[in-house]
C-alpha cells in the first residue's frame, strides 16, 4: 500500500464531521418511511384507476351505441353499393332530359 494514503486517512480521520453527515440515518428513515406509505396506497389507487377505466368504457359503449342507432335508422345519401344513388351523375342527368 501507499504510505502516503494511510497518511490522508489519518489526516481525514482527525477531521469534524461535515453536518449534512450528522442527519443521514434520519433522512434515510423518512425517505424509507415515504416508500412505505406510498406502496400502502398503491391498492386504493389502482381501484380508483380501475373504476375510472370502466366508467369511460361503460360511458363510450353507451354513447357509440345510441349515436350508431340514431345513423342507422336514417337513410344514407351516399353510398358506393346501393340501388339508389340520389347522387349518381346517371340519376342525375336522368332527370333532365
């Protein structure tokens, strides 16, 4: 080893703590303490976020149905498969002979 490192640590040892070491262990503990409430409430959380989930869904099949019912029930001006095409250049020029 290098003598001059035992030195240094010698030197460092006979130094003052620096006062941010001084409330280490407790900021430790409070930020251990943080985690642990956070993860208690993880399961609330995730039935709220659940809920929510299935209040949107319940919501948007509810109204997606209502409006498809609405469409489905009026007749459609334009469409490429149908008989009747009011919008068709033939049917249109067939009236005006």
């Amino acid at each position: 080893m290098n003598d001059k490192l035992d030195e240094e640590l010698r030197a460092l040892r006979s130094e003052p703590t620096p006062a941010g070491y001084q409330q280490l262990e407790s900021r430790i503990w409070q930020g251990i303490e943080r985690v642990r409430q956070a993860r208690a409430a993880a399961p609330t959380m995730l039935a709220v976020r659940a809920a929510a989930v299935v209040g949107a869904l319940g919501l948007g099949v509810a109204s997606g149905g209502a409006t498809a019912a609405a469409v489905a029930s009026q007749s459609q001006e334009v469409s490429a498969f149908s008989i009747q095409t009011e919008l068709a250049p033939s049917t249109l020029l067939d009236h005006h002979e």
